[in-house]
C-alpha cells in the first residue's frame, strides 16, 4: 500500500510547485571559466596537464594554446634507521581515549608511518567505546595551524625553563604571602591527576582546584545531588526499555555527558516490544526528529506538562489531555518506562522522582564522572578574585571571558591577580589576559587516564611525539612540585605508577593495548531524596512570554571546544541542513507574525533575515533566523559555541550566546527580537541534492501494519516488491535487465545496508568518510554555490500526513507541490499545515554502486567502470570533467571539482598548510581539479583486508569487512552495514533477507549494491 504522507524537504518546497524544476536547471551552477583561466597571467605561465588542456577544449570554442610541461618533482628522503614498529604502507592502531574537557570516547588512533589519520571505535569498550561526529573530527584539531606553537612570557617566545622560573617564584611568592593558588580547569575525571594535585597542594597549601565548563551540565549536578544524595549523574540504558518519554531533554545528542543513542537503537528494533518514544520539546531536536510522538509546547507549557505528568503518576490526577495521554501510557509500562528531562533543575528532579515511582529498569544505577561543575564553588573562586586574595591562576586550557555570562568582569578583575597563567591552545582571552603561556598537549599527543563512570578506567596514549612545544598539565605540575630537571618529572613514569593500585593484577601494557579495563571504584547512586513541591515551584516560577528561548547545543560544534576545526563547521546540521552558521529557529507561523523572511534568490540560495535578540537586558546583535518546521510557536532556538573570537579564522564563525547562559537553566522568557533590516546569506546543504521529485524515497510504515499486513500483501502491502508489467505478464523488477548481468559469484560481492529506522542523522559517518577519503572543505561561499565535495550526504525528509494517495495524485498528473494544498480529516476540519509538526526521516545516501549504473554509459573516456566486487570505480587519471555521469546520474551523489582545494589560498583550511595536510590519508589520492568524484565504498580498505587474508592464507572474516568501510565503522548505531554477500555467514546478506529491505528509485532499474530498511513508527496512526 503506497503510504499517504507526504515528504518535503524545506518549507519553500512547499510554497513553489516549480522548485524542483528549477534545482534540477541549477544542479551545475557554472560554466567552467575559460575566459577567466586564459586570461590569469599566472595560470597562463603555469604548468597544464592533459585534463586541463582536455578539459579547456570540451567547453570553450576559443582557440586554445597552453604550453605543457611535466609536473613538478616532489623529492623524498627515505629512513636511515627505520623505526621498529613503522611498516612503511601499514597502519598501526593505538587504543587510547578521546577527552577535550567536553567529550569523552576508548577509541582506536589509526596511524600511517607515526601520523594519527583517523579515529575509530574502540568494538572493546562497548558504549562507551562510540564515537560522534566531533570524536572523528578530532584528529584535525591536532594539526590545527592556529595553535599555539611556543611557550609565551609578557607575550614573547620565551623557553620553557624562563616560563617555569616566572611560575615558580609566582608560587613561592603566594605561599609566603598566604594568597591562595588556583588551578583552574575543566572537569577532569582523571584519578592521576587529582592524586598529582593532592600532593601539589601539599607542598602549596594554599592551593585550590576548581572546575570551570563552559557547558557545565549544572542543573543535572543539582539534581542528582538531591536526589542520589551525589554529584554525580546517573547513567541509563534503553536496552530494556518499551518507552521513554523526554522533557526538553536531547538524549542522542549531548544529554548528562553522554549519549543513549546505541542503547536506544539497540531498543528501536521492530517488533512487539518495540521502544515507544515520546518527546515534549520546543526546539525540533536530534531526539525530536527521531520521535514516534512529539509535541511541541514552548518552554513554559512544557514545565507545566511536566508537572502535570507528575501529579498524575504520583495519584495526585491531571485535567492536562496531553500530560494525561503521556502519564496513561506511563503507568500502562510500568518499569519498562523512563522519563528523561532537560533544561532546568527542577525539571529534572520531577523526572528522577517520575522514574522512582515507575520502578524504572534504564536507570542503572551506576554514575558518571565527566562532569564536575559546582556553581557555588566557582562563584566562592569570582570572589576570591575580585577580593585580591588569589596570587597565582592556572587556567587549565578555560576561557571564562569568552563563555561566561560575566566574562568581561572576569576579565577585568584579573588584574587583582600577580601572576595569571593560561594553558592554552589558542590566542583567545584568556592567552591575552595572561603574563604567562603554555602551549597546551593535544590528546593524541598526552599520557593520561579518565575515570568515566562506575567500574570503568580508560587509558590515553600518545600517538604521536609533540608537534610543537607544548605541555599537558600533569606535566607542568611535576615540574612546579618537584623543581625543574628532577629526574622524578616524567608524567609516564608517575601515570604508571599511579595506575598500578586501580589495575591491580592487570598489568599496565595489557591495559593499554586494550585501552580499557574494569576499575575498582563501585560507587553507585540509589533515590535518597528529592524535593517535589520545591521542583514544581521552581518550574512554576518560570515566567510566561510572547517569546522564549531554549539555548542548545549542535552535534557538530558541542560546547565550540573544537570550533576551529573546518569538519565540524562544515558538517550540516543534520534539522536544518545548514553549514558555517548558527542561527535563530523560529516557527513558521511566528516567522509570519513577526515578518521574518527566508528566501530563495534566483541561483536556489537561501537568503533570510538578521535580528538584534535581547534577552534579559543582554543583546546579541546580528542573529541571522531560520525559519524551522515543527519550532514550538512561541520560543525559538540558538545553539552555544559559536562566535569564538581569536581562536582561529574558522572559530570566528556564527555569533556568541553565551552572554545568555546563566549556566544552570537553558530555557529563558521575556525575549524580544528587532529586524535589522538585513539579511543573512545561509550555506546549505539539502536543496541541491534532488531526486527529482519522486516519492517513496524514505519509505515509513506504522507499527500496527508491519506486525499485521503482510509486507506483500496486494492491496494493503506495505513493502510490495516492484513488478514491471511485459508482453509476458508480470515479472519482479530484480529479473528483468537492460544490459547482461554480471557475473558476482567469484569473490567478494559488496552490498552495504542501511536501516532508517536505527540512523539517527549524527554525522558521524560524513566525517569518517571525510577523514577516511580525503575530501576536502570548500567553505561557506562554495557550499552557497551548491559545490560541497562530500562523498556521502544524510538526506533530511519532513513528511506530513495528508488525505491525497501519493500515487493517487501522479495518475492525475498533478506536479508534487500541488499535493501540499489544505487537507481535511475525516471530520471535515482543517489538518495543520506539513511544516507545523511534521514527522522527519534521515537517509544516508552515498554512491549506490548500482550493478547497471548509468554514469557508466555515458563516460566518453570510460574513467568510470564497474568492478566485479561491486563497486563503481573511479579512474581520476582518465577523467577529463565532462559531467554527464554526474547528469546521468539519478541520485545525485558524483561531485566535481571546481578548484583545486589543496595548497590553495582560496581555501584557506586544513589541506593550505603542510601542518593540516598531515593528516590526508596517504591510500586514497588527493583530487585535482576538473574530475568528478564520489563514494568508492572504501575501495583502499576493502583490497587491504582481502591482501591480508591472502598473505596469511585464510578468508576474511565477516567483522574485518564490516569494518572496512569507514561509514559502517564510525555508525554508534548499527544503522550502517557492510559486507560481502557471497559470505553467507554475513550479517549483511542476513539483512538482505527483511521484509522491510527495498532499493532507491529501484523502478528505474539500476540494481544498486547498497539497500535500505523502511523506518517503522512505533504509534497508533490517527
């Protein structure tokens, strides 16, 4: 049965019944400039390949004469004595642990003759072992060129042995003169750190840590401080779970320090106990888009909602329909449910107390470490500085004038402060306001450990030696301890010895190779208390307005730790497909009321409005809005990290709403927006990737139907295979072929699964596959241009439920946004328009590898061919730029190359500088410009692996191909996999056998290699 939702991509798909028309005419924006090229004395006098000179000939008619020349030699200087554990062409893997101060992840560090290449998960630590998107990007944070290269004093270079004589009399000085000393930091769940600072302190009596985050996780603190009795938070698992319903609460994204997403998957899987999800929100949220039921109230009316849920499960009864339906289905779970909730204190005590009455099974029990924050405590430090009784600060890589609400004040008190040391890795605020500099270690240059939650120690390993002259903390602290050259100031010395009371029998290079192993801290958390009637009061206090905010924070930019890292401000939002920006979302009814505009120019880029935001008497000047479908009317969104100034030319992107962040709550009333009167140019992703209008791209199907209709039935069938209608009768779409199969008996044969119902639309796997294949980023101008180079994109689809059959609606011939007229319900009353709450689908789509590909037909140069394990190859050497498989192509993912995005000024990231293009994968080359590129199923792992196998005379396992393709890899998930479908022990061929399996655009008969699930919504169909 065709499905009778519509899928939409953008509010303007629904407002211009041409649009597809038009993106299909603008999918090649520009001709290539061959007036502009000839005309460059610079380009005139440089050399030009055979592609240049083919590519110049095939779209210009002008007379053409470049003189060619070979390509410049690149000399090599070859190891005099190779280091012992370095094959040149083999990768070594380290387990180690990603921690910024922000994230936490056990990974694998893949290395290539001693640079760190790539990030992966560590398959040992389990959840704790998945990584984001911003865990992958990491390893491009290393080879950041606006770092700190050199220890500073008085702002000039200075050793290291003058910076510590400077520190050291900073010290002596305070000890004598009884001021305190502070180290300040991030929240640092290090168990050899703490043990290093006990015994600083020792020598400096005076001396106090305190912890400093910018997004410290403070009302989750609170809350578990009152009801677990610790300051500590609990950690959940959805394995066990049939529903969980969420306040404000952004669980697959940055929810108290770590994410269900794996759990929650894992739970997702179809069938009878299917987890239900239900989310009460303001913003569209991560969590939000992949809800089963959502509703969306501005912050005010969700606090209230809450409430009256409570109320309701601890028998105190609701007249609230909507806290009525959601505590009914509560009670109907009993254990099996779970309440999680965000943005306040007191939201979260009334979740706690919710989940205690239910008896809920996804509490655990066990606690979490990575956060530290003490409000109180760090207001106690503001007036230890403002009273001039701290004599030295030590700010542990920590910009409280950038992040802080009071920042400025913070940043003119310093002065009361002798001497201010800031460990730190960019020339930001606090760099400036210190007398002196430390060039902080990267992770994957330090030694360390992290003590992440109940039972659980990970080790971090260096991966490679220090870049620059840099230091980790524990490093400077034995120096300032122990007096400089003392033989006892080796932190991986003192890290081993330490470590060896935690690991016990386990010996230290054993823990290190697996990077994780069992710790001997048991504690727990159990409900000790709460205060209810304080909670509700609390979230009663909350005043109304016409306006209110909701502060979060993206899956790409987290807290801004890493916001100089171009992957990450590249990388779309996975809601609003935006790239280089944050923005105000706002819904589309309150857009009209306030005469905030987006618009499409005439080029398909979308331009909209700019807005002075004073929240509190605090302005924001210049917040460009978005206008975001399923935006609770009456509050609007603005993600924090952005707007970082002196912290790179890539951090200083979007605007800072920190100034807005007390710290503690994320939801804020009393807001008021002025149009400046200008407008915002906006990079996005999603509009110009169009499958031409067609439908059932993200196929969906309640729950109630999957378990009950056959996915074949005739008239009801939700999956039905497709037929082609012959002279011979009816005949399966896999039976009929244009062309002569393939013969794909012999060897591997790769298919690549892709379950919409377990992808989340993190990200994760965009930058696997950035980092993996070498793809470059182009930048805002070049993304507004439609000319991203991403390999695999994760399509957003909006859908809505309307009364016209999809397929109804073709037959009559009627254009797609025709069918987005008003409908009405059975009784006759208007529905609400698709873009107030619609449902969201995300879709990875990459290269579909299709056995009968049509770029392969219309190649004049044959560069792209098929190969027999199923891949569509791509032959830079032989491709001269003529686009047609890009136009040939009905799915859209072939990227040309514009320009040349390494070692040029244009493009001013990682791949200008020999530091960022340390960390390009030396197996897959770089690109030129003029070819066309695209997703290679990780051609360069795939060969790797079956060479392997070959050397040692064995087959390949099914886990070493799942793990061969870097998207597959890097999916927390389980949405991604890969493998060889000749293997039939495969899990992938396994997966080929579900009802719930169907191809893209599978009618027009280009058998793909990759193949999808049909997303599964766990409600009841009104």
């Amino acid at each position: 049965m065709a499905s009778n939702k519509i899928q939409f991509r953008s509010i303007h798909e629904l407002k211009d019944p041409a649009l597809n028309n038009k993106l299909a005419q603008k999918e090649f924006q520009e001709e290539i400039p061959v007036e502009d090229f000839l005309g460059d004395a610079e380009n005139n006098g440089s050399s030009t390949s055979r592609r240049d000179f083919l590519k110049l000939l095939g779209f210009s008619t002008a007379a053409v004469t470049l003189a060619a020349c070979e390509a410049p030699v690149i000399k090599t200087i070859p190891y005099v004595v190779k280091p012992h554990d370095i094959i040149p062409g083999v990768p070594n893997y380290y387990a180690s642990t990603y921690f910024d101060g922000f994230d936490f992840a056990s990974v694998l560090v893949k290395t290539r003759e001693g640079r760190p290449i790539k990030i992966d998960p560590n398959p040992a630590a389990g959840d704790l072992g998945k990584t984001n998107a911003r865990a992958q990007a990491s390893v491009l944070s290393l080879y950041d060129n606006d770092k700190v290269k050199q220890p500073k004093l008085d702002g000039k270079d200075e050793t290291f042995d003058k910076v510590d004589s400077f520190v050291l009399k900073g010290l002596e000085d305070a000890k004598a003169a009884g001021k305190k000393i502070v180290l300040l930091s991030h929240s640092f769940a290090s168990p050899t750190f703490k043990k290093l600072f006990a015994e600083f302190k020792a020598k400096y009596p005076t001396a106090e840590l305190v912890t400093y985050d910018a997004f410290p996780y403070s009302a989750s603190l609170d809350a578990a401080q009152e009801v677990f009795g610790q300051r500590a938070l609990p950690v959940y698992d959805l394995k066990g779970s049939e529903l969980v319903v969420s306040f404000q609460a952004d669980f697959l994204g940055d929810y108290n320090a770590s994410s269900l997403e794996t759990s929650y998957a894992a739970a997702r899987k179809p069938g009878p106990n299917m987890l239900r999800h239900i989310q009460v929100e303001s913003n569209m949220s991560l969590t939000g888009a992949n809800a089963d039921s959502r509703y969306r109230l501005k912050p005010s009316a969700v606090n209230k909602t809450l409430v009256e849920v409570y109320n309701a499960i601890v028998g105190g009864g609701t007249s609230d329909k909507t806290a009525t339906e959601i505590a009914n289905e509560l009670k109907a779970k009993g254990s099996k449910a779970v309440v999680l909730a965000d943005s306040s204190k007191g939201a979260q005590v009334l979740a706690h107390l919710i989940n205690q009455k239910l008896g809920s099974v996804a509490f655990t029990g066990k606690a979490n470490f990575l956060k530290e924050f003490d409000k109180a405590r760090y207001q106690e430090f503001l007036g230890w500085v403002n009273a001039g009784q701290v004599g030295v600060l030590i700010a542990n890589n920590v910009d409280p004038i950038y992040s802080h609400p009071k920042g400025e004040d913070f940043k003119k008190s310093l002065s009361k402060v002798a001497c201010v040391v800031a460990v730190a890795d960019k020339k930001n605020e606090m760099y400036k306001a210190a007398k002196a500099v430390i060039p902080v270690a990267n992770w994957l240059e330090s030694w360390g450990d992290i003590e992440p939650q109940t039972g659980v120690y990970s080790l971090m390993q260096p991966t490679i030696q220090k870049i620059y002259k840099s230091r980790q903390i524990e490093e400077s602290l034995l120096v300032w301890k122990n007096g400089k050259n003392n033989a006892a100031n080796n932190y991986y010395d003192y890290l081993k010895a330490s470590s060896a009371s935690i690991l016990g029998a386990t010996s230290f290079n054993k823990a290190l190779y697996n990077g994780i192993v069992t710790s001997n801290n048991a504690t727990t958390l159990s409900y000790a208390g709460g205060n209810a009637a304080q909670a509700v009061a609390e979230l009663g206090n909350f005043k109304a307005s016409e306006l209110e905010l909701v502060l979060y924070t993206k899956t790409s930019m987290g807290d801004g730790t890493q916001a100089n890292n171009p992957w990450l401000q590249e990388l779309p939002d996975p809601l609003t497909r935006m790239s280089w920006d944050n923005y105000l979302t706002i819904s589309p009814k309150d857009a009209e009321k306030f005469a905030i505009d987006n618009d499409l120019n005439a080029r398909m880029q979308l331009d909209g409005s700019i807005v002075n935001l004073t929240v509190n008497g605090v302005t924001i000047k210049d917040v460009p809005v978005f206008i975001q479908p399923g935006q609770a009317e009456g509050s609007v969104g603005l993600a924090l990290g952005y707007g970082k100034k002196n912290s790179g030319a890539t951090a200083d992107t979007g605007v800072n709403a920190y100034p807005l962040f007390d710290g503690s709550n994320l939801v804020l009333s009393g807001v008021k927006i002025e149009k400046t009167g200008e407008d915002h140019e906006f990079a996005g992703i999603q509009l110009q990737n169009t499958l031409m209008g067609r439908y059932e791209i993200a196929k969906e199907v309640p729950l109630a139907e999957f378990i009950n209709v056959p996915f074949d039935d005739e008239h009801k069938g939700w999956n039905k295979p497709l037929e082609y209608h012959t002279i011979s009768g009816a005949l399966p779409a896999r039976k009929i072929d244009l062309w002569d199969a393939f013969d794909d008996t012999d060897g591997p044969h790769f298919n690549l699964s892709i379950d919409l119902n377990s992808c989340t639309g993190c990200g994760a796997c965009v930058i696997a596959c950035q980092a993996e294949n070498n793809v470059p980023v182009v930048g805002k101008e070049e993304v507004r241009m439609s000319r991203d180079m991403y390999w695999l994109r994760i399509d957003r689809y909006y859908s809505s439920r309307q009364k016209v059959e999809v397929y109804e609606g073709l037959k009559e011939g009627m254009a797609v946004p025709e069918l987005y007229g008003t409908a009405f319900n059975k009784e006759g009353g208007a529905l609400n328009h698709p873009a107030d709450n619609p449902d969201v689908i995300f879709q990875p789509v990459m290269c579909q590898h299709c056995n009968h590909a049509p770029c392969e037909t219309v190649c004049p140069v044959a560069a792209t061919s098929h190969g027999k394990q199923g891949q569509n190859h791509m032959a830079y050497n032989r491709c001269i730029g003529t686009r047609y498989c890009a136009n040939n192509c009905p799915y859209k993912v072939r990227r040309f190359n514009w320009f040349t995005y390494n070692l040029n000024d244009k493009f001013d990231f990682n791949m200008n500088n020999d530091l960022g293009r340390m960390v390009l994968n030396p197996d897959v080359v770089v690109r030129t410009r003029g070819v066309m590129e695209k997703c290679s199923l990780c051609i360069q792992e795939t060969q790797a692996t079956i060479l392997a196998a070959k050397r040692d005379n064995r087959k390949v396992t099914d886990a070493e191909f799942k793990n061969s393709c870097a998207c597959a890899a890097a999916c927390s998930t389980g949405a991604m996999t890969f493998g060889d479908m000749n293997d039939k022990e495969s899990e992938v061929r396994d997966l080929y056998s579900s009802n719930r399996r169907y191809y893209l655009l599978e009618e027009i008969g280009t058998k793909p290699n990759v193949f999808y699930h049909t997303k599964v919504r766990n409600r009841v169909e009104k």
